[in-house]
C-alpha cells in the first residue's frame, strides 16, 4: 500500500527524515525500523485490527504508523490523554489493541478485550485496505469518530509536491498534521518534531532549523504575536505561514501582515471526514479562499458549504451519516461565496441568534482583538428568554493588574462604536484560565 513512499525513501536513503531531540535520523534508518516493525507485529496483531497508536511525532511512532499502514491496520492515532478520556474514545471506536509509544521512544503492546465488528471496518477488511480512524475535537459536543479507508487518503501523496523545510505543530491525532507528516515523507523532506508547541519554543525551533513553512491555529498564532516570542527568534527563513482548523479573526491576520511582511500567508481548509482540499488565498489581507482541486467538488446550499470528495470517509461509527443522499457532505460550515472564492464565516452550530439576527463569534472576536488591553478572546451565546440568546465574551487580559471594570466596560464601548446593537456582548468575563484547548482551537461554551 506505501510501495511508492517505500521506493522514495530509497532513493533518498542517505536524506533526514526527522529532527527528533535535536538528534538526526536518516530515511535508511527509517527503512530498517519499518520492516523490522512488520515482522513483529504480523504475528502479534492481525491483518484487519483495530489498533490505537498512542504517542506523538516520534521516529519510532512514525515507523510505526507505517508498517501499521502496510499490515492493513485499522489504525487509531492518538495524543496521550487521561484514562477517562481513553476508554471512552476507545469504546466507541473498538479498539482491539493499543500501541503506546512513551517519551524515550519505546512502546509497549496491550490487548484491550474490545471486539470490533462495524459494517465499516468489515468493508474495510473485504477490501484488503488499511484503515484509520480520526476523532472530531468534540467542543460542541460529543466527539464523532470518522472511518476512512486509509488508501484513499494515501492517493494524494503520490503526486510530487513542493519540498519546503516544515514544522509539524498540528497534532498526530489530527488530520492536519498527519497530512503534514505525510506531505514531508512524500517529497522525502524532513519531518521536524516538537517536543513543545509553546510559541517560545515553536520560535527557537524555526530559527534553529531554518523552517521554511508553519502550518498553525489562528489561536496559535495569536498567542505567537501577542507573548512576542517571535522579537526573540531570527524568523527570516520563513517563506509561508498557513492557517486553518478555525476562522481567522481580520484583526489578527492585519497583525500577522505587519509583523510577517515579507511572508505569504496562506488559508487551509480541510476536514476529518474528507482530507485536506488545495486551496488559494485572494491576497495575504484577505480571509477569501478558492478551495478544491484534484478528488474534489464544491457548492454551497442555503448558506452551508457542502463538499463531494473521493477520499471521504465510509461514514461514523457513533453518529448519524453526514452525506446527502447523492453523496455531498455537509460541512456545517457558513459561507458568503464570490465566484470561485469562498469567505468561511464559522460553524453553523456557534452561530448566535439573536431576535432572529445571526451573530458570528469570530466577527465580534476580531473587534475585541483590536483592544490593546486584551490579549485573547473567545465569545459565545448564552440563552435568553427575551431574545433567545444573547452575545457574551470571555477575555484574557495582557496585563493581570488592569482593572476589571473598567476594561469590560471599554470593552462595550468600543463594541457599541463599531457594531450593531444586537452584536454587542451582553456579557463580559475577564479570565485567567486559557481560551483554547490543547489542539490550539477555541473552546466555546457558556461559563
């Protein structure tokens, strides 16, 4: 199934694959632990097995992870969570046997008594394919397990690509930096892993490692701008910064312009459930993009953009199917549309509604930014009997000594002055508390 990432890894046998613990790792090495893996585990685990693989950006996890790919595992990538969080998540994706990789790289092997007998990992077994299972950050909600025949993902990877120096900040459990991982190992770049995804410490690994490409969270990266990190680091070797995962605030994108002038910034899209689509910023100042390419088709209906892509998942294992009945996702996601660009306004699901008025978080977070005194926002509805929801928001400030009360009522203020009445928050918390969740997102839910 990976021959030709195998036959790639050849011919750049002596090139790095890895910078892991400031220590440099050859594709040679990562040829030998890959087939070395396989013969291990092929009478340990059978073909067809649902098996979690726990740990991050590693040499021996990403070797791993592929001889899983070519044993036709149905592979469950996962951070390190708490136990409560993992039986969940590994009752509802029946995982068989659990791979866990540790911080000096050695792994252990456990049988967890799950039997996994979904009609969709049986079609994935009759096809003789590898699988992988992803989970959706579950802030909404309860997270959805999505079941993809891992060969479909895999087909992208064999078109060549620009090779540019790339930082894996996204998560192992998430598409996002899987897709990087697997962009760098096709184009048999080298894969630069992170043992914190502090801004202090994302800065010193670019200027140490010249990354050419940060592929990041607007939460991130506004964390990035507003601790100063960046001041501290020679950042110059960047060529593109892309964003993703969540809507890009205008505020913080001005910013990012200024502070990265000499840059390009780029706009991502892409979703668990299908992979990620090519996409083209209108210029570095705008949130539109023109998304799609190769596997892919778009269109929008009542407002929502719906995407039909050849590499979409078989479907959830603990949730109703999201596709049309001619085959369309429904990516939640509200969208203005401008011929071929699309400008993504938020999930429907955060949508706020005020007395029938639609309020975007991401709108009224972009105007709070422009505050000096804050340094992160996230705003939310809160059900109202008169309305029916009202806006509120939950701010960090830069500066813990600054008085309360009169910040959240400049903060009202300057809302009032450049918003519509009803797009106004009702509600102003000031907290200590971090605004994002450990994926770099937004958490948004009542206080």
């Amino acid at each position: 199934m990976i021959d030709f990432l195998l036959k790639k890894f050849e011919e750049s046998s002596d090139s790095v694959f890895i910078v892991w613990k400031n220590r440099e790792y050859d594709y040679s090495w990562l040829i030998r632990h890959i087939n070395e893996y396989k013969e291990i585990f092929k009478d340990k685990i059978k073909e067809g097995s649902v098996t979690a693989l726990e740990g991050d950006f590693t040499p021996v996890t990403i070797s791993l992870f592929l001889a899983f790919t070519e044993l036709n595992y149905i592979i469950v990538p996962r951070i390190i969570y708490s136990n409560k969080d993992k039986k969940k998540l590994y009752k509802i994706a029946e995982v068989e046997y659990e791979v866990t990789v540790n911080s000096d790289d050695d792994f252990t092997v456990n049988s967890t008594g799950y039997k996994a007998e979904h009609k969709f990992y049986q079609t994935i077994r009759e096809r003789g394919h590898p699988g992988l299972v992803l989970f959706t950050s579950g802030t909404s909600g309860e997270p959805k397990a999505a079941v993809h025949d891992f060969s479909k993902l895999l087909d992208k990877f064999r078109i060549p690509r620009q090779s540019l120096k790339t930082i894996n900040f996204l998560l192992f459990d998430h598409w996002g930096g899987l897709n990087t991982m697997l962009h760098s190992l096709s184009n048999t770049s080298t894969v630069i892993a992170l043992m914190d995804r502090s801004p202090d410490s994302v800065c010193k690994i670019i200027e140490e490692q010249k990354i050419e490409i940060l592929p990041a969270s607007p939460t991130f990266l506004n964390l990035m701008i507003f601790s100063e990190a960046y001041k501290h680091y020679d950042l110059s070797s960047l060529k593109i910064i892309s964003y993703g995962t969540e809507p890009m605030p205008e505020s913080l994108l001005k910013k990012l312009n200024k502070v990265f002038p000499e840059v390009k910034i780029q706009q991502t899209y892409g979703l668990i459930e299908l992979g990620v689509l090519r996409a083209k910023s209108k210029s570095n100042y705008s949130l539109w993009v023109k998304i799609g390419g190769e596997g892919f088709q778009t269109r929008v209906v009542d407002g929502i953009l719906q995407i039909k892509a050849e590499s979409a998942m078989l479907g959830y294992l603990n949730a109703p199917s999201p596709f049309t009945e001619d085959g369309w996702f429904n990516t939640g996601d509200a969208v203005e549309v401008d011929g071929e660009y699309y400008k993504i306004l938020g999930r429907k699901s955060e949508l706020i509604n005020v007395g029938g008025e639609k309020v975007y978080p991401a709108e009224v977070e972009s105007v709070i930014r422009e505050i000096q005194e804050v340094s992160d926002v996230t705003v939310y509805g809160e059900k109202n009997p008169i309305t029916g929801n009202i806006v509120c928001a939950k701010v960090n400030l830069k500066n813990i000594e600054t008085d309360e009360k009169k910040i959240i009522s400049l903060i009202k203020k300057y809302c009032r002055e450049r918003m519509k009445s009803y797009m106004v928050p009702v509600k102003v918390f000031v907290v200590k508390e971090p605004l994002h969740g450990e994926r770099f997102k937004k958490v948004r839910s009542e206080r």
